[in-house]
C-alpha cells in the first residue's frame, strides 16, 4: 500500500483483500458497478460512484490502515467520487475527514486496486492542509523506518500498544501479572511481523489480521489444532475410496443443502480431528436420510483409546473407534467438556453407526467428484496461515505453509470460484468447516485455493463408511 500526504509519498506494505476493493464480499461488484454511471464514453473513462458505495471502499481502506503502522482517520462527509478502469480499478474520492487529532480536513482520496497482484491495492491521501500533512507525515516515517527487524529496529511502541490494548478489550484479554502483561506484548509484536509477512507474499486474496490467537506462541497455538501425523511405515487400515466419473459443476456447498451443523469450538483442547470426524459422519448420514444430526465429540474424547483426546489425534483412529466403541450418540446426549473424562458411553443411545473409513487420493478433482457423490471430506491441513485469518481466498507460499505438516483437522464442504471478469482472473477454492467457532475467519470458515495442494489440502482426506 501507498500512503502519501501532500506532494510526499510514503509505501506501505498492503495486501489485497476484496471487500477492501469493493467494500463487499467478492463476487458483489457487479451490483455495485451496476449503480455506478458513466461520466465519460471513452472505454476506460471515468464513471460517477455512489457515494454510499464510495464511503464503504474508503471505510474499509481506513480500517486496514488503522489496523497496521498508518493514521487513524474517521470519515466526515463524502462529497463525490468516480471509478475507472486502468489496469485495475482506481477509485478517486473528494472527502471530509478527521484526523487524528479530530480536526476536520479535506482530501483526495486514491484507490488503486489490482486484484490479481499478491499486493495489488494502493492508497494515496492528498490534503492541501500543509501544516496538518507535515506533522502527520512526519510521524507515518518514523513508525516505518521500524518496520522490520533488518531495516528498522521495531513496531512504533504507541501504535503496537494501542492495538494490543484494543485486542485485550476486544478477546476479553486479562493478565495476572506485569510481567505476564509484557511477555504478552512481546509475543503480540512477534505475530504482527508474522501478519505483515503472510499479508506479503499472499497470492490470493486473503487478509490476515489480528485474532484471537495474536498474543499465543506458535506452541500455545498448536494447541487449538492438534492432528497427528499418520505414520509413514504404518500403513492406513482405510480402503481406497471409488471415485465417480462425473462431470463437476463450476462451485457446489453442500451447507445449501441443508447437511452441515453449526460451526462448534473445540475451545484450548487439541481435539480437532474429533471435530473433523464428527462433521464428516453429520454429513453423511444428513445426505443419506434427510435428517442433520449433531453427535458427540465428548464420546471420542473419553471413549476412544487410541487417541489423546485434547493431546491430539487421527481421523483414521477415530473411525475405527466410532466402530468399536458401537457408534455414536448426539451432541445433546453428552456434551461436549473440553477435556477428558471418563466414558459415559450409552448403546442406547447410538444414534449413527460406522464401519471403518476410505481414503481418498491425492488428486482435488478427485475430491472434488467424491464430495458431490458422497458429502463432506475430513482432511489434515497445515493451518500456519489460519492463525491470523480474516477472511477471502488464502493462497499462502509454500515455504509458509508446507503440504508436509499437516497438523489441523477440518471438514471440506463445498468448493467455488472467486471471478475477476474485469480482469479475466479467477482464484478457485475450497469452503472449509473449521472448528474455532463462528467468529473466527468467515464465520467460522475457510477458504484455502484450489489446484495445487495449497497447505496440504489434499494430502489426507478421508471420510467414515456409514454401517
């Protein structure tokens, strides 16, 4: 990103993300370049923008900004704004801002967006207010002459704290102790530099941003996963899946169809491959019969001998459990504690039944065929990218995200495409269900690229046979 007051320009390192572009979800840009009219016939010209579609491009261009190492602006009025195409789309907008010192200034507004860049969004301020420029801009380079460990000592610590306290207030954050409070701090400013560098080399059109988990260690992270990896010189117990020749549509979620559960959180326990598992057979027995069903984690937690309940687990080790252990009770029967404890299992009150499970192959469009045959896939992920998830299409470097440590279970239910007409660009992807809760990521979802095993998405699925 490009922040520039005045005549001076200041870079900003910012990565794409699509409501930021358009103020909206991906795919929703056609309404609002519908309400756009043209101001000029020359193809490429300049058209009129409502002002409503104006204030949420530049709302959301302000939010990212506050959110990074740039000023706190509020919008005051928005007098006019146009959109054009030229190799992008740039967005000018005639507004009315307070600063941060609540001083209202009038300002040029650029939005340059090139969706199919890894960091294809700009963003330059003019406001012919020299006096409030200078002061502001000498400010915006001394936070990013620190921006790195290499070119700049560190994060401005007024910024980084002022985020810190918004993050404490915002999770319900408190610390015991002073000295706990500053290890928190440290690891805080630890993970923006992990944000801004994902944020960097993202080649689809994800935001990552500050979340729940932006003051744990990678450690105290792992801790919200929890897979195990299979063992190579064990071979899976699993048979190979059948594979459908069939023709596959353009985007299918099996969620539309009524066959999925609501997001559940696993909370701090490492029982992902729990929750991976039980969503895979929600799914299968809800497109077998017509009827959603929410069943136990909790069981597998105390009942499953060959797993470690919140110390981790395998998808394939819980099959075989659910068969030997005589099936499954609903979620309502016995809940979900977080922990282990000791089993409660009822044979009365099995609800779904299961005979062992089948492996996919490392093939997406395989999956892909299985999944509209069958329903919902459990799959490993590396989920190094998730930790700091906001939303869009995450396509992160390989060096970032290795196919080979997979160590989150999740639920694949559906795929898409995320079109760039304009620009005759398209990123496939896969949804997928985690199990962090509804407020983690797009409501409680992912959607990780599809084609070439991004994060490991296709190195272990496999789903349960229904008995």
């Amino acid at each position: 990103m490009r922040l520039a007051v005045g005549a001076t320009i200041v870079n900003v390192a910012l990565s794409l993300l699509s409501v930021l572009v358009t103020g909206q979800e991906a795919g929703a840009g056609d309404e609002v370049h519908a309400r756009a009219k043209r101001s000029s016939n020359l193809v490429g010209g300049a058209k009129t923008l409502d002002k409503k579609d104006a204030e949420q491009r530049l709302q959301a261009s302000l939010d990212k900004l506050a959110a990074g190492d740039g000023p706190n602006y509020r919008i005051s009025k928005v007098y006019s704004a146009t959109t054009q195409v030229v190799s992008g789309t740039l967005t000018k907008i005639d507004v009315e801002l307070f600063n941060e010192n609540d001083e209202k200034e009038r300002c040029t507004v650029k939005i340059w967006a090139q969706p199919w860049l890894p960091n294809g969004y700009e963003v330059t301020f003019d406001c012919p207010n020299k006096e409030l420029a200078k002061r502001r801009h000498s400010r915006s380079v001394e936070q990013l002459e620190k921006k790195t460990h290499k070119k700049r000592n560190h994060h401005s610590l007024d910024k980084t704290e002022h985020l810190f306290s918004k993050f404490q207030i915002k999770y319900n954050r408190r610390y015991h102790t002073a000295m706990e409070h500053q290890m928190r701090l440290r690891i805080f400013k630890q993970n923006l530099e992990i944000i801004k560098e994902l944020n960097r080399n993202e080649m689809g059109s994800a935001k990552y941003g500050i979340t729940e988990f932006a003051d744990l260690t990678s450690t105290e992270y792992k801790q919200r996963t929890g897979l195990w990896q299979r063992s190579e010189d064990k071979p899976s117990k699993n048979a190979p899946a059948v594979i459908p020749n069939i023709e596959l549509p353009k985007e299918f979620d099996w969620r539309e169809k009524g066959v999925i559960s609501k997001v559940k959180n696993q909370g701090m326990c490492g029982s992902c491959w729990a929750f991976s598992v039980t969503g895979n057979v929600e799914g299968l027995h809800a497109v077998k019969t017509g009827k959603l069903e929410e069943y136990s984690e909790q069981e597998l937690l105390d009942c499953d001998t060959s797993d470690s309940a919140c110390n981790g687990g395998l998808m394939d080790n819980a099959y075989e459990a659910i068969e030997h252990i005589g099936g499954l009770e609903l979620e309502s029967d016995y809940p979900y504690e977080g922990r282990k404890d000791q089993c409660k299992f009822s044979k009365s009150k099995v609800h779904v039944k299961v005979k062992g499970g089948v492996d996919l192959p490392k093939n997406e469009t395989a999956i892909a065929q299985w999944l509209i045959a069958n329903g919902p896939i459990s799959i490993g992920i590396n989920a190094n990218a998730m930790q700091f998830y906001r939303g869009g299409v995450s396509h992160p470097w390989k060096a970032l995200c290795s196919k080979k440590n997979l160590d989150h279970g999740v639920l694949i239910v559906g795929y898409g495409v995320s079109d760039y007409p304009m620009f005759k660009k398209t990123l496939p992807y896969w949804i997928v269900k985690n199990s962090w809760g509804p407020k983690w990521g797009e409501q409680g979802y992912y959607r990780v690229y599809r084609g070439d095993n991004t994060c490991g998405v296709s190195e272990m699925a496999s789903s349960a046979v229904l008995e």
